[in-house]
C-alpha cells in the first residue's frame, strides 16, 4: 500500500508516517520543503524531523516539492498512485497570513486545490484526507453565551455543553486570512466528493499537539508554553485573562483516526477533530500542568489585547466522529500529552 502526504516533515505529517510506515507497514511518499522555516525563521525549521523519517523508516521517500508547484504536483500524484492521500502541508497561523496573504491563500487554497485536482485525475478512488482547522467557523463560537470560572471560560448556553458541532455556521464572522483560506480549502474538499464522487474527508483540527512540533509564538500554543517554561523564557499571554479555551489532541489521535478513514472511508465527510471537553484547558491551566513536570515556574506577561478573532473558548463536540468510527476514541490524555513535550524539547536541545 502507498500513502501521500503533504507537509511529512511537520507535526501531524511525521506523526502520520511513523504511524502508517511502523504500525501498518506502508509505503509512505512525504513532500515537503520545510516552508515552515519560511514561514517562522529558524525555530520553525522541520529538517530536523525530515531526516528523523528518512533515518528510521526504510520505506519513506522524501519529495522536495513545493505544493503551489501545479505541474510537479500533478506529475507526481500521477507517477506514484497512491491509495492514501493525506493532506497537511499548509501555511498554518492566522496572525502570520495577515502578513503574507498571497503565500497563505496560494498555499492553502490553491495548494489544496493542486492536490485535489491531481488526485482526481490519477487515483479518484484513493481517500483524500485534508486537515482542516476549527477557524473554519471564524469568531462565531465566541457569541455563545459564555459563564467565567476561577481559571477558565466555559459554555453557559446548554446547547453546548458537548462543545461545537459540524453544523455550526461557518458564515459571516470573522476568520482572519488564514481561516478564510482554509475555508476556501475545505469547501474544495468537499466539493470534490460531493461533485465527483471522490471520498475525501476535512478534519476541522482544535489544537493538533504532540512531542514532535517545532512550536513558535505564532503557531503550536502548548509546544510554545513548554519551551518557553523550560528555558525560563517570559510567555506572553494575549487577553481574555488568559482563561481563553482550547482542546488539545495528541497527533497520535489524528494519524489513529486517519487509519480508521482509510479502512472505512466515506463521501465528502467533515469532523471535527479535537481533544474534546477532557483534554481542554486554558492557558492558566496550561502553566499549572506543565510547572508540575519541569518543577520550573512559568514567567509570563500579560497583553491586555486579545489576538484578532482568537476564541475565547472552544473545544469540539466529538459525537459525530465517535458515532461514524465507534472504535476510534481520544487515548492520550493533555496531561501525558504535556509530558511528552516536555521530555521532547529536553532532548532536542
Ligand atoms: N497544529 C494545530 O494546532 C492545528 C490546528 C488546526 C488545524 N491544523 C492544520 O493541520 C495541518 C498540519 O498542521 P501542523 O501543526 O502539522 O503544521 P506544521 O507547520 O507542523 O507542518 C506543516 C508542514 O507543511 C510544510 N509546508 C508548508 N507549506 C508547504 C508548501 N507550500 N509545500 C510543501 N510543504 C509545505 C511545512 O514545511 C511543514 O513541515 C495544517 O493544515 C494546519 O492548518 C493544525
């Protein structure tokens, strides 16, 4: 069996392809060209997890190829035909496409398109697996009524007390560049299995986390927190009193589900795909935990202005997925989690 996938040197990538190469024996054909260093300078940089796939796995080709590159998209997808499509090689920060706009929407829309379009031509049949992300639904989540407690925001409104749904409104609110992008890309997505019969999937990620992110202040909040906590460098927390909400999911979850898509996909399917209410916390909450494994306190500053369209609170309503792929479930708790990322960053540096 043969797996492609985009953006294998990153976080969710190499986690896909140790997963599928190790555990289900693959072929796995990654293509990156570690824009992440593009994107964020030097403590961005993915080489590193690059040569760990190439070093370790004895069937993972590395391709050197830049996703907004059309032509090379498209002869590749054709040469390799591969069974599996994963795609995960975006520009991903909301802040970040503000200053870049063409590099982010030629990358995640266009990008997307590219593969979408090469995979319809050379292998329809193959499952397309696109990783969305939950700023798909802009800023709307935060007009939920909304109750305070001593170290978080969490849901008032019962309507919610699972978390968001699928069929929340992804209109009229504001999503920043990046999430307009990725709109643009999943609506791709599910355009090519509703129009063309394609079984493609998005993944509307909460916070994708794990040992094996190069997190930078503008991308990867937890792998940040625990570099900055352990180099006893000053993490600057921005508004909304630093109780702001996220449910954090152990990459190991996303390539375990990925798995199960593959071995019962489905027609222009969404999730999202998150740790849930369990594996959600605040960044106060966030410190707490991780000052329990370093033993080092967390400096940090407090920026009394929120980042454009961030979310004051949000974890994912994991019903659907859990309903579609009964034997997938969330097996990695926040806390092993941050363990994991604390021993990681110890290592690398
Ligand atoms: N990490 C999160 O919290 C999160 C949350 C929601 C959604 N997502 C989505 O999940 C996906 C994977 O996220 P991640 O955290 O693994 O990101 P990442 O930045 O760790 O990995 C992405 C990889 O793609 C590569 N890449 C970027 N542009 C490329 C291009 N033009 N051509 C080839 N390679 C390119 C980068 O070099 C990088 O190695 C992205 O689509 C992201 O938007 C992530």
């Amino acid at each position: 069996m043969k797996l492609l996938i985009t953006g294998s040197s990153g976080l969710i990538g190499s986690e896909v392809c140790y997963y599928f190469a190790s555990e289900l024996g693959y072929e796995i054909h990654g293509v990156d060209n570690n824009q992440r260093a593009v994107f964020f300078g030097p403590q961005g940089d993915t080489r590193w997890n690059q040569q760990r796939l190439q070093k370790n796995l004895k069937r993972f080709v590395h391709h050197e190829l830049d996703i907004r590159d059309r032509q090379r998209v498209i002869a590749l997808v054709s040469k390799v035909k591969p069974d599996f499509i994963i795609h995960t090689a975006a520009q991903p920060s909301h802040d970040m496409a503000a200053a870049i706009p063409f590099d982010d929407f030629d990358t995640n829309a266009v990008g997307t398109l590219n593969m979408l379009e090469a995979a319809r031509r050379a292998c329809p049949e193959s499952p397309f697996v696109h990783m969305s992300t939950n700023k798909v639904y802009g800023d709307r989540p935060n007009t939920i009524a909304l109750k305070e407690l001593e170290t978080r925001w969490d849901y008032a409104d019962p309507n919610y007390e699972h978390g968001i749904a699928e069929d929340f409104s992804i209109d009229q609110s504001k999503h920043s560049l990046f999430g307009a992008s990725k709109v643009a890309a999943d609506i791709l997505v599910q355009e090519y299995g509703r129009y063309f019969n394609m079984p493609t999937c998005c993944l509307r990620g909460g916070c994708l986390t794990g040992p094996n992110h190069s997190g930078v202040e503008l991308h990867g909040f937890l792998s940040y927190l625990v570099k900055c906590n352990l180099e006893e460098r000053e993490y600057r927390v921005f508004g909304y009193k630093g109780k702001q909400v996220r449910d954090n999911i152990h990459s190991l979850d996303v390539a375990r589900f990925i798995a199960s898509f593959f071995g019962a996909p489905r027609v222009a399917e969404v999730y999202n795909l998150g740790g849930g209410e369990n594996n959600s916390c605040s960044i106060l909450e966030a410190f707490k935990i991780t000052e329990g494994f370093t033993g080092k306190a967390q400096h940090y500053t407090y920026v009394d202005e929120n980042r454009i369209g961030d979310h004051i609170c949000y974890y994912s309503d994991l019903r659907k997925i859990k309903s579609h792929y009964p034997g997938w479930d969330i097996t990695q708790s926040l806390e092993e989690t941050i363990r994991q990322i604390v021993e990681a960053w110890k290592q690398r540096a």
